[in-house]
C-alpha cells in the first residue's frame, strides 16, 4: 500500500494492514492478487522437476529468482518466482538455505543419501500399513511376532513394528494386547507371563558364558563328622548340611556346614560376575533356572559321598538340658554321608517316630530326632524373648508340575 524509508505497509487478504521491514520482503508484484499468487505458486511448484532444477542451479549462492530464471525463462514473473522459492523450501536435502530467499545446492553425495533415507521411509510407511493391514484381518507377521514384548512392554516408538500395532489398533478401535491376542501373537496366559518375565528380568537370556570352575587349592583339614543335608528330590544347589555327633558323652556338638566356593571364586571374575548379574536361582514348579552353569554348581556343591570345602559352625550342648556350652568355626574339607530327600521321607519322618523311643530305622533317625529336640528347645527360648508364642496355623504347601519335568515353560 505504501512503503517509507525501510518499512512497507501491506494489506492481508483478511483486510488487516501490517508494517513490515524492507529486508523482509522477498518478492514485489503488481498483479495477480496475493491469495491468487499462491495458489498459482503452489500448483506450478509441484512441476518443478528436483533433479533438473539441481542439475540447473548454480554451484554459488542463487536467489530462488535466479532459479527461476534459470529453469522457466530469464522473464520468469512473480508466479515462477514463487514457485521457484516454494519448491526450494520443500527440498532441504537438495538446496541448503544460506539467508533471506538466498540457497545454495546440497553437495552431490549429500543428495543420493538424502533420496536413499526418503526411500526407506517411503517402503517403511508401506510396511507399515501391510502389517497393519494383517494384523486387523487377525494374522501377526514374523517380525512384529519377534519384537512382541519390546513392543507391548519397552516398545521402541520409531520402530516399524511399534508403528504398524498402533496403526492398526487405531482401525481396528482395540487395546494392542487384545489386537495381538485375537491376531494370534500370544498363544496362551501361561507362555504370556512366563516370556514377559524372561524379557523384563533375564534381558540376556537364560544361557551361560563359557566358564570353567577354578580349583579350592587351599589345603584345608578333614572334619570328623558324617554330615547330611536335607533338601527336595528336585535340588541340586546343595549349599547347605548338618551333623550331629556325641550322643552318650553328656555333650552334643551340633555343626552347621556351608558350602564355600568363595575360596576358589575370586571377586570380579567371570564367574563372579555372572552371579552378581543372576545374584539368585529362580524357581518355579516344575523347573528353574540356576544362578549358575550345573558344571559350577556340581563343583561346589555339598554332594553325598564327597569331602566338600564349607565353613562350619559347631555348637556345643549339654546333652540333658541343651545348655549351650561353646561354639566355634572353622573352615575345612567336610565329609558328606547322604543327601536326604525330605519329600522321599516325608512318610517316615513324622512327629511320632521323631520323639518315639527308640528312634525308627530310617537314615540319620538319632541324628535327626535331636534335631528336632532341639529346634522346639530353640522355639521356646524365641518366644519366651518374644513374649508370646509364635503361631504356624497357616498350611505349609508345596506342589510339582509332573508333566512339565525335565522340560521348559516354553516346550
């Protein structure tokens, strides 16, 4: 409308008048109007050859004006301007904007990887509809079967897979667990939970590095007991047992003896690591998964029939009162008599055998009935210190998935 000094105003098509800078202002016309500038801008920007216009450009700095003199005609008018300066800021990966209107072209190979990323994107979108499209008609492709709980639980967002379940959890109006449920993509509850807890807790999977035991050399002395330990039938981490020797004296020495690979597992070792990284055996009915390789376990643990390294406490009682007289520890080799299976004596071992006199002939019947004597004798003292008795009216109950032995949750 008019223009003073470094300032014009201008008339937007809504009517409203604004002051704007000389240095703002790209392109100066008469006619056509604004409104119809731009569309005839836009529509003739989208003719535009890229490839051409980059091939034409200037290997200087050019004004979109030069480009469009370059590519229509030298009397390239304001609707060719316009669509010359449309069509650059479209093409960021071709023309690189150096200022005001002013560009400069995109080196050579800088182009052919800009044109290879948009490719990719362009058959990625593609993918990503055919997977949605699959997923809706209740079929789940392999790859997003494979990413299944990266996607519902720690789902990576510009993943392909993340984007083709949320595609189409939108057509399909459902949560993306129902969507995956109903495409097939989880098979059952059991092998649902059970997988999402390997992903969320054992993120490395269940196996093992190659690891080799290294050998206790400390040279340690016998112990004169028969110990024996009492686990289920399913253990084979036995890390700790007992023994109970001299019934008749008047004192009976009680030992408590663990296991102690910690002489031959060295801090930071990859043996050490691989625990700290497990830092427990995981069970469950029917199967486990050990902290560390059976090889490793079988090395240390405390087996019948074998002189195992523990650290042991004894405690001396007296035998009528079970006073107790003295303790010590010691650190030494640990003869091994029997692993007892309490699940294969639960028929046997019972409240009456274990205070009948004499004692029943099964394993260790005197060693165990005065382990019982003493675990009430230790009882009685805790609830006297407590001042109330202790209550175990709870069932204590314990099963086995018979079917599943010897084989994986996921078998």
């Amino acid at each position: 409308m008019s223009e003073v000094d470094s300032s014009i105003q201008v008339e937007l098509d809504s009517g409203k008048r604004v002051k704007v800078k000389s240095s703002h202002v790209l392109l100066r016309f008469d006619k056509p109007l604004p409104a119809e500038l731009i569309a005839q801008g836009q529509a003739l920007a989208s003719e535009i050859d890229l490839d051409l216009a980059w091939e034409f450009a200037s290997d200087a700095e050019f004004s979109f004006a030069d480009l469009a003199r370059d590519y229509f005609d030298k009397s390239a008018g304001p609707v060719q301007q316009a669509a010359a300066l449309f069509r650059l800021f479209e093409a960021p990966h071709y023309f690189r904007r150096m200022a005001k209107g002013v560009f400069r072209k995109a080196p050579e190979e800088t182009v052919k990887a800009a044109l290879l990323g948009i490719e990719r994107k362009r058959l990625q979108a593609l993918q990503i509809q055919d997977w949605a499209t699959e997923l809706v008609a209740g079929q789940t492709p392999q790859p997003i079967r494979d990413q299944l709980f990266k996607i519902l639980f720690r789902p990576d967002k510009n993943a392909a897979e993340y984007k083709a379940v949320v595609e189409a959890s939108r057509r399909a109006q459902r949560s993306p667990l129902d969507l995956l449920k109903a495409a097939g993509a989880i098979s059952s509850p059991y092998q649902f939970h059970w997988r999402r807890f390997l992903f969320e807790e054992l993120t490395k999977g269940t196996g093992f590095p190659p690891l080799e035991a290294p050998a206790i050399k400390d040279d340690l002395p016998r112990a004169d007991v028969a110990a024996f330990s009492i686990d289920d039938s399913q253990t084979t981490e036995i890390d700790d047992a007992l023994s109970v020797r001299g019934f008749g004296t008047g004192t009976i020495v009680f030992g408590v003896h663990i296991a102690a690979p910690g002489l031959a597992i060295l801090p930071d070792s990859p043996i050490d690591k691989v625990a700290r990284d497990r830092l427990s055996t995981v069970y469950m009915p029917g199967w486990k998964i050990t902290m560390l390789p059976d090889a490793i376990v079988e090395k240390y643990t405390l087996a019948e029939g074998r002189d195992c390294p523990a650290l042991s406490l004894y405690v001396s009682f007296d035998e009528a009162t079970l006073e107790i007289k003295g303790s010590e520890t010691k650190l030494e080799l640990v003869p091994i008599a029997a692993n007892l299976r309490h699940d294969k004596l639960d028929a046997f071992v019972t409240e009456e055998t274990l205070t009948g006199a004499p004692p029943t002939d099964y394993p260790f019947a005197t060693e165990l009935a005065f382990t019982f004597r003493l675990a009430r004798h230790l009882k009685a003292l805790r609830e006297v210190a407590r001042g109330k008795p202790e209550n175990f009216n709870r069932p204590d109950y314990n099963f086995r998935l018979e079917t599943a032995e010897g084989t994986s949750p996921t078998s």
